[in-house]
C-alpha cells in the first residue's frame, strides 16, 4: 500500500459542516505537516479521488488552496508534490514570521492570555526535554510550537492568516534542527522571551526575540 493509499484511509470526509472540498484540505494540510507526507512525494488527484470515492473537483479544489499556501507544487500536466523547502525558504519565512510575532507583541502590548502562554510554556518544557535527549527532531517540532501557540492572541484575522502561511512553511521546511543551532542559547532566547511576556515588558521580550532569531540564524 502506498503512502497515499495508507493517509487516504485515514482521512474522514464529512460535509456536517463543511464542504467536501474544506474538510479534504484540512486533513491533507494536516498530513503534510504532520510529516506523513515527505517533501518531493508526488499526490495524484485521480488516485486520492478513487480512494477517497469522491470526485476530482474537491481534490483538486483542496491542492490548489495547498498549492497558494506554498506546501504542494505543481508542473501542469506533470506532477504534483509536496514542497521541496530549501534552507534559505525557511531562513527567509523564519524572518518573515519572526516580524508578525513582533507585530501580536505590539497589538497586545505584551499582554497574552493565560491559556496561550501555558501553552508556550509547555512547548518551551518540550524543546529542553528534546534537547537534552539530542532529539533534534523534536526539537524543531517544539520551537516551532511555542510560537504558534501565541498566534491566536492577535485578534487581526490578517496578521493571522499571514503568520500561518510563514508557519506552514516553516514546519515543512524544519524537520529537524540543524546541527548549526546551538539548543542552550534558544533555550534561553525562549525564557528571556518567555519572561518578558509573563511580566508583559514588550522590550524584554522583542530582546528575547531578537536572542531566538540570532541562535536560528548562526
């Protein structure tokens, strides 16, 4: 059975509440940046709607929203696959998404709501766990997640949309933390940040951003 074949039976389209087409983009986003999906893998339309037993419309509907986020590629009658994310993809989305964080921070004058900064928290606990055991895989997965907890403290559905289209392509692209990143100074670029924002000292945390972006970038 193919990878395709093995996610397809695993997708459950409902239309309860949304259309076919919705429901099949979530789970195939979903898929990709889950990693069930590798970069470069190919997905047929006419085999993911055979299996699916639905019609090439919702699929190819669901691609082409992929194909806009970034996370699938397509040569017209050739093929089309999961995005090939290069170092300097990430390293620029990385920027990209660094400032949109920045730009919460100042929406909500450092003030985040409790719920969000838990989450960040934890994620935080997660990256030391992960970093300690030399999981570098589960390293990514966690910085990753400790900023994306925080995206829903902005209440600018444009700045939303805007930092998921850099973190999905962050995710993609980050499997693994690169050899190059030193684990202890994104440690503390995170409790500097972390701890700003506990106190809501939004220059203390901006210095703290600053601190995550340098140790990224080295």
């Amino acid at each position: 059975m193919s990878s395709l074949e093995s996610i397809a039976k695993d997708i459950n389209i409902s239309t309860s509440r949304m259309t076919v087409g919705e429901n099949l983009y979530g789970e195939l986003l979903t898929s990709i940046l889950n990693g069930r999906f590798e970069p470069g893998e190919r997905i047929n339309d006419v085999a993911l709607a055979r299996d699916l037993g639905i019609s090439r419309t919702p699929v190819r509907e669901a691609l082409q929203r992929l194909r806009t986020l970034g996370v699938v590629e397509a040569e017209p009658n050739r093929f089309t696959r999961v995005a090939i994310i290069s170092p300097e993809q990430v390293r620029d989305n990385w920027l990209v998404w660094d400032a949109l964080i920045r730009g919460i921070l100042h929406e909500t004058g450092g003030k985040i709501p409790a719920r969000l900064l838990k989450a960040a928290k934890q994620q935080a606990t997660a990256f030391q766990k992960a970093a300690t055991a030399s999981d570098r895989k589960k390293a990514a997965r966690a910085n990753i997640d400790l900023f994306a907890a925080l995206t829903e403290a902005s209440n600018n559905q444009a700045l939303r949309q805007a930092i998921l289209g850099a973190q999905y392509l962050v995710r993609l692209g980050s499997r693994e933390l690169p050899e190059t990143v030193d684990t202890d100074e994104l440690t503390k670029g995170h409790d500097a940040f972390l701890g700003a924002l506990n106190s809501g000292d939004v220059a203390a945390a901006t210095a703290g951003l600053d601190r995550v972006r340098d140790a990224l970038a080295a």
